[in-house]
C-alpha cells in the first residue's frame, strides 16, 4: 500500500458535488489524501493514472451505478470497497457486498464512524508484519498467510480484502469453528449475513464443489470452520 510511505489514498466516486466537497475536506483533515469523481467514467480515468489505497463509492449515480464499478474493479483489483447509499435496505447491502463490496455505510451517516471504518478496512488490507502459520494446503488450493496469496493448481486466485481477512483468521485457527456473532465482532463487520456472503464467495475460490463444501464447512448450530487437508 502507498500508506507505508505516506497517507493512504481515498478515492471518493460519488455525483452530489456537496458531499464530494465536503468529504475531500473532513477525510483530508483526518490524515488522508483524497481525489474525487463525479461519476464512474471519471473514476476509472483516475485509477489508471493513480493507485488508490481505498474507494469510496455512491450506489446512485447517473450511467454506471456503484454496484456496476464495484463489480467491474473487483474483476482486477483488491483494492478495498466501501459503498456509501441513501439506501439502509439489507437487500441492498448485500447486492454490494455480493458485487465485491468490503463494507456497507448508508447515508446519512456519522462522519466519524467513515473514519473507523476506512481505518479498520485500511488495516484489514496491510501485509502482516510476520507470518504467523505456515502454508494452508486445501486440495488444489494452497493458502499463504505471509503473502496473504492463495493460489489454485498453482495460478493466483484473487481476494477481497474482506476474504483475505477471514481465510487469514481461519488459517490461523484450522479446526477451531467460529459462530458469526464472533466472526463480525474480530472482523468488524456489522451484519452476521454478510460473513455468509463471504463464506461463499470463498468457497467458489477453494472448494471443488462449493455446494459440498469439503474445506470451509458449515457447523450446524455453531457458525463455520475450516478444515485443511495440512498446513506446512
């Protein structure tokens, strides 16, 4: 991350220019650098002109919807996604978090509470200062907690950040099953629906067949474990 050299990087997408201003002003006074777009046409032009640390990203916009860029940059980027909508639906937040979404804020929201959730995805996403386990083998998929990289028959597999972060945690804790309440409370998510959201789009990353889950099971009554074949 650019963060580990100066202030991380926020990309604010959203087309009320008020709330662009607005937020490029108070994210700035908290320690961060921030570029704006209107719109996803100019977010892309940005992004490949500049790495981003963080996007924050409007669900209503005009042309392209947040859910539309969100979808697309997750297809060849990591970067964490923090949505912001007028919508408070669950529905509606799962659509996003299901597009690649890493967190859900609706609007209005506290300022403050932007803040501690852009520092919690930000630290979520840094590398670890040391790995802590060795590597995860799961059939075809090997886990590294060092790199945070898993890899299938060899070829990367890309993670969300939220995804790297919960198989990290399971890594870490193979065999030992998790309730959700737990898993929301040590990742900081707010809603148990959507650690289940994130199970599956793990499973669809390691599992043969993630219908019969044989690596990231579900514990009836519990919550969910992982199961590896080793770790080395």
């Amino acid at each position: 991350m650019n963060s580990a050299v100066q202030d991380p990087h926020l990309l604010v997408v959203d087309d009320d220019e008020r709330l662009r201003a607005l937020l490029q002003r108070y994210l700035s006074s908290n320690g961060f650098r921030v570029s704006a777009a209107a719109n996803a046409a100019d977010a892309r032009a940005l992004m490949k002109s500049m790495a981003f640390d963080l996007l924050i990203v409007d669900v209503m916009m005009p042309g392209e919807s947040g859910f539309g860029l969100t979808q697309s940059v997750r297809s060849s980027s990591s970067v964490p996604i923090l949505m912001l909508t007028a919508k408070g639906e669950a529905e509606d937040r799962i659509q996003g978090l299901e597009r690649g979404a890493d967190d859900y804020l609706a609007k209005p929201f506290e300022p403050r509470e932007l803040v501690l959730r852009i520092g919690g995805l930000l630290r979520r996403a840094a590398p670890p200062a040391r790995a802590a386990i060795g590597e995860v083998r799961m059939g075809d998929c090997i886990y590294d907690p060092e790199r945070k990289q898993l890899t299938r028959k060899g070829k990367p597999v890309r993670l969300t950040s939220s995804e790297s972060a919960l198989l990290q945690l399971f890594a870490a804790n193979a065999g030992r099953s998790f309730s959700r309440a737990d898993l929301c409370a040590r990742l900081g998510v707010a809603l148990e629906r959507s650690i289940d959201v994130q199970v599956t789009r793990l499973r669809r990353k390691i599992e043969e067949d993630p219908k019969l889950p044989l690596y990231l099971q579900t514990v009836r009554g519990v919550g969910y474990v992982l199961v590896p074949d080793r770790i080395v």
